[in-house]
C-alpha cells in the first residue's frame, strides 16, 4: 500500500521551513513532525544542478523505487523529504538505495 505523497507547495514549505535536514552519501531527508494522522512523504531534485527535466524524472522515479519497500516501517508522525545530492555517476538504484536505507537506520526514532 503506498502513502499519501507531500505534494502542495505549502507542505514542502512547511517541511522545509520547521524540519531538520540529515544526509548520507548520495541521499538526504528533511524531517519535521507531523499531528496528524499518518505521514506525507514527497522527493526533491535541485533544478539548479539539474537543468534538464528527464535527468530529475529518472532521478525522482528511482529515489521512489527505493522509498517504497520502506513506507511501511516508517512512524506515522513524520513528514518527510527525500534529496537526491549526488552527481551524474551517482544515479545508480542500488546506491541509492542503500544510502536511503542506511540514513533512516542512523535516524532510530523514525521506523516503528
């Protein structure tokens, strides 16, 4: 079952503005603590370093891809983002993955 998805512009914003920012290797999260019932989670890829819009959707598409298999496990009291921070050669699945995995495990208050 998928989760609902962060996708106002104010969500982010309020996710940016009150949240914390961690990373490791490739990936980041940008947390913030949600009341309500369950948890919005969206990604982001910067435009600045990534001009062009096929690069971001295959870099969106597979930071989701890895996300998936971990909603499940997640606290329903977070809103979460996840950045992609890498280069062209970073954009591999399993890096990606691991990386994602790895940085949720450091953050032990965020999976049940």
């Amino acid at each position: 079952m998928k989760k609902k998805h962060t996708y106002t512009l104010r969500s982010f914003q309020k996710v940016y503005r009150e949240g914390h920012f961690f990373s490791y290797g490739v990936c980041g999260i940008q947390l913030c603590n949600n009341s309500q019932k369950g948890f919005h989670w969206g990604v982001a890829v910067s435009s600045k370093k990534w001009r062009r819009a096929h690069e971001r959707n295959r870099i969106k598409r597979i930071l989701r891809e890895a996300v998936y298999p971990l909603l499940p496990f997640i606290r329903p009291t977070y809103d979460i983002i996840f950045v992609f921070r890498g280069n062209k050669e970073d954009i591999v699945f399993d890096k990606v993955k691991k990386d994602i995995e790895t940085l949720l495990n450091q953050r032990k208050n965020i999976f049940l």
